[in-house]
C-alpha cells in the first residue's frame, strides 16, 4: 500500500499516523486528547484497532499524555526508550531546560502550571534501546532510531523515503519557535547536534516536527553549520 502520513492536531502539538502495509501511530499529546484523536482518526478513515504500535517519541507531558486513552481506544502496544519509559509508567512531568533565552523564560512559566497537569500512567510495552528498532513487521518501511539530546531517551521514526519524525528534536511553531529550527529547550545540547549529524547522515529528507508544520531537513542542516561556526 502507498505510504500515507496523517497529521492528527491535538492542540499544543500533533501525532501522526503513518499508514503502509500496517498502521503506527507517533506520540500520543497532551493529557486528555483520547476523543479528538478518536475524532481524527474517523475523518481519516482509519479504524482505531488497525493501528498496532504507539511509538512515542520521549516522555514529556504532551507526549506521552494521552497515551493510555490512546492505548484503550487502540488496543496498540506502546513503545518508548527505556531512559523515558518510567516518566510515563510513573506519570512523571519532568521538563528539559531551556537553552535559548526564550527557552529559558518558557520552561520557568511552565514550571509554574506542571501542577496543573496530570499525565494518566500506563505501561509500556516495549522498551527500546539505542540500537534501531525496525518497523517492517509493523508493515511501516522505516525503523526507529534513538536520537538523544531534547531527552536521554528521544527516538525518532526514519522511513525509508527520508521522511524523519523527530518529536522534539525540532521545532517550528508558536509559542515554541516562529521558524523552524533546533529546539529551544534540550537536556544535552551537543547530543541534539549529534543527533541530526546522525539523521542526516542516515538520509533524512523532510522533517515531521511534533510542533509545527513539515519542512526540509535543509533547514536543520545550516541550522547545524551555524552551531559549527
Ligand atoms: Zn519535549
Ligand atoms: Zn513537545
């Protein structure tokens, strides 16, 4: 079957859902967005048991949030790198520094409203290591590949065609970032760097942020030179 991705915007940020042979979904929001993802998937035509992997790209709150909803809605098994597993296991809601001067402002705001938040825990299925993890028997021409540095545990999703989705090891929308770019907020930032040498090293064509719009992976490679400078 052709490859389709689907953008399924969940409000602060987006999954999306990868269609092939098989069907994965990639991060699964902020807490409570079981019903509009339900909601997204019907318009997409998708039936919600076909989907049989959630892949979350790392355990930050509007990541992992709706996972359990998710979960039940999918019978799916959720996968995550063993580093960030237990965020999600222990509804957990740790947050990476910032590391622009915006960043740094944002995490301390955010700071302020993480009691506010509740991350409804589940367990994860499969626990990833750093080596790739490959999604052909999930019928998704790709593999996973761990991708540290906005957290030890951040993965991103390679398909074969250059398609690369990155959770938060990009950005490109408001308030986060107004372009897109590397993240504003990593708990290693040479890591990030090491990170995309390696996914653009690996073929990585088009950029599927968490946050924001695709865009091509040109950007993170002058993005990258800029930093070398
Ligand atoms: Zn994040
Ligand atoms: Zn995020």
């Amino acid at each position: 079957m052709p490859l389709r991705i689907h953008s399924i915007a969940l409000g602060f940020d987006q999954c999306y859902v990868v269609q092939s042979d098989g069907i994965i979904a990639i991060d699964a929001g902020a807490p409570g967005k079981g019903r509009k993802f339900a909601k997204e998937l019907k318009t997409a035509g998708i039936k919600p048991e076909d989907i049989k992997l959630i892949l979350i790209t790392h355990g930050h709150w509007d990541h992992v949030g709706s996972a359990r909803e998710i979960r039940e809605l999918t019978g799916a098994a959720i996968a995550m790198h063993d580093c960030d597993a237990h965020w999600l296991e222990e509804s957990l809601k740790p947050l990476s520094p910032g590391i622009t001067p915006w960043g740094r402002l944002f995490t301390s705001v955010m700071k302020r409203f993480m009691p506010l938040i509740h991350i409804p825990g589940t367990d994860v299925d499969l626990r990833l290591g750093d080596e790739d993890f490959p999604l052909y028997e999930f019928g998704i021409p790709g593999s996973v590949i761990h991708t540290p540095g906005h957290t030890y545990g951040s993965m991103s999703v390679m398909l074969d065609s250059g398609e690369v989705f990155v959770g938060d090891l990009a950005m490109n929308k408001f308030p986060l970032r107004l372009t897109p770019g590397l993240p504003i907020f990593a708990i290693d930032e040479s890591k990030v760097m090491d990170s995309w040498r390696l996914l653009l090293d690996r073929g990585a064509r088009t950029v599927y942020p968490a946050h924001g719009k695709p865009f091509s992976v040109e950007i993170m490679r002058k993005a990258l030179s800029k930093t070398e400078t």
